[in-house]
C-alpha cells in the first residue's frame, strides 16, 4: 500500500504522486460520510472523514467497504480516529479500520503509538493532528508518518499558532509529510503552503456545503450567510478550543449577543448536533456545489498562482 522503505521524505513523494492536488478533504464531525469521502478519492483528493460519524461500528464497517471498492484506483481515503479514552467505541471502531486495510488513519487526541504498529502492519499510513511543537515532538516519537499541523482559524478543534511560525519550527526536526488546517480555502492557499514546505491543505469548510455532504440544508445555508467576523472560538463547549458559527450559538442559547456563555454551555463533544462549526475561512465558501466542481477550480486556481511571474519555489506536490 505504502513504502516505508525511503523513510517518511520518501512519502511525500508517494503522495504527490497519487493526488491530483494537495488536499485533504478534512474530517468533519456530523458532516463527512461515505458520499463526501467517495466524490473526493475520485476528483482525485484524500477524502476522510470521523469514525465517529458512522452510528455504530457494524455501520462504520459497511462504509469502509463502500468507500474500499469505489475509490480503487483512486485518491486514497482517510479514517480519523479519536484515540483518547472517552472514545468508548475506539478498539470496535478500530477492529473494522483494520479489517478493511484502510489506507490513511488521522490519529487526533492522543498518541498515534498507539494504533502506529497493527496499521503499518497491513501497509497503513499514520498522520496525527498536533497543535503545538510539543504535540509534534510527540507524535513523531510515537511513530506518526505525518503530522496534521492545527493552525489559527481551522473549524471545529483549532489550533492557535501562526502557519508560518508552526511550519517553519516543525520542518526543523521532520522531513515528512506535513498538511496544514486553519483557513485553507483556495488555491493561492494551496500555493503559499507549498512554499512554506508544507505537502497538503486540510480543507475542511471548503468540502462543508458540498452536496454530498452531510450537513443539514440549515447548517449549510448559516455557512453561506457568515463571513470570519460571524465565527466564535470558544472551549466552553467541550473543553478545547472550537471555532463555530455564531449566530447558531446564539439560536442555541450558549452564548448572548454580547458574546459572553450563556450558562454552563458544557455538552458532549459527541453529540454536537444544536451546534454548527467551520474555519475563518467560511467567506470564501459562496454556493453549495459537488465536490468535484470545487477540487476543479482549486486545481485551475492553484495552476494560475503557478504560471512564470506569479512567484514562489517550485512546489513540494
């Protein structure tokens, strides 16, 4: 599935070589399903999505089936798995993940070490979200292939640092590959990732009002209306910082116009359903449209930032 046998450098250039662009197509709690991830693989991007997303793990099993046979011979797929201990579900999920070989695990919320050997045993690649140099640090010495940098702006759990800072610090003690969370919305992002030294955007508000995707018509049309001023970052809701739409917040009644929490706002991160998220990029999303449409202007987008007078280094992928 994966050679191991160049080191993590040799991976980037694995991946360049089965992506049609540098894009994941980023786990979305409630929104990513079998759908969204399939439409991805075939425009030629990772599409992945929250085990968590499937109702219960026989569910979980018969997507990765689906998801197996319709992205043959296309982009790879990623399953993101939520390693802490509250994931009561997280060795049954994990059983169905190694079951059906898939090809990319999204390790979040815990050490990647310990899913890293049983998914390199079937060819498996590991990435693990990080949010900080420490987490990098950790996650590389727990075996990660890849590192999911969590930057400012992303939806949902953000991170907090600067991309430029976080890069630039990362790429001096890994060589691997390194995707980038927080904002990405177009190609000119794509384009400035590559220059930084990053392998691939995490887009995930890009993907949210697509058609295949899950998200409820209500979910989709508050993203349209909201720009980066209408999103609130806040950990009242499930301990780590979120970035969601603020205007849903405040229908919900957990936070006031004034922006202040209303009450204990506390719920379980597993059951987010009166609560909407997305990135500060969410300004740049205007209609809901197929997946495909979207990766087909990205590429167009990213080609143009790369024609002769445009700038920039030649690209990693």
């Amino acid at each position: 599935m994966w050679d191991f046998s160049s080191g993590r450098a040799g991976l980037r250039a694995q991946l360049r070589q089965r992506l049609r662009l540098p894009v994941v197509a980023a786990p979305m709690f409630l929104v990513s399903g079998p759908e969204l991830v399939i439409e991805a693989c075939r425009a030629g991007v990772i599409g992945s999505f929250p085990t968590l997303n499937a109702r219960t793990p026989e569910i979980l099993g018969e997507w990765l089936s689906r998801m197996a046979t319709a992205s043959k011979d296309c982009a790879p797929f990623a399953a993101n798995m939520i390693l802490h201990k509250s994931n009561t579900r997280l060795e049954a999920d994990f059983e169905q993940v190694l079951a059906y070989q898939t090809p990319i695990v999204i390790a979040s919320v815990g050490r990647p070490d310990k899913v890293v050997e049983r998914v390199h045993g079937y060819g498996g690649l590991v990435l693990a979200d990080v949010a900080s140099l420490r987490h990098a640090r950790n996650a590389v010495a727990a075996g990660a292939d890849g590192l999911i940098l969590l930057t400012a702006g992303a939806g949902g759990n953000t991170g907090w640092l600067n991309p430029f800072a976080f890069v630039a610090a990362v790429r001096e003690f890994f060589d691997g590959p390194i995707a980038v969370a927080g904002s990405i919305s177009c190609g000119r992002d794509l384009r400035a990732l590559q220059v930084l030294g990053a392998d691939l955007g995490y887009m995930g508000t890009a993907f949210l009002g697509t058609t295949e995707s899950m998200a409820p018509p209500e979910h989709k049309e508050a993203m349209l209306a909201t720009d980066a001023d209408g999103i609130v970052q806040t950990d009242a809701l499930s301990g780590m910082p979120a970035n969601f739409i603020r205007s849903r917040l405040e229908q919900a009644r957990v936070i006031s116009p004034d922006g202040s929490i209303a009450g204990d706002a506390r719920t379980d991160v597993f059951s987010w359903k009166t609560v909407w998220s997305a990135g500060q990029g969410v300004g740049h999303v205007r209609a809901i449209e197929p997946t495909a449409a979207i990766v087909e202007r990205l590429e167009q987008e990213l080609m143009d930032c790369a024609q002769p007078g445009q700038g920039g280094h030649e690209s990693s992928l």
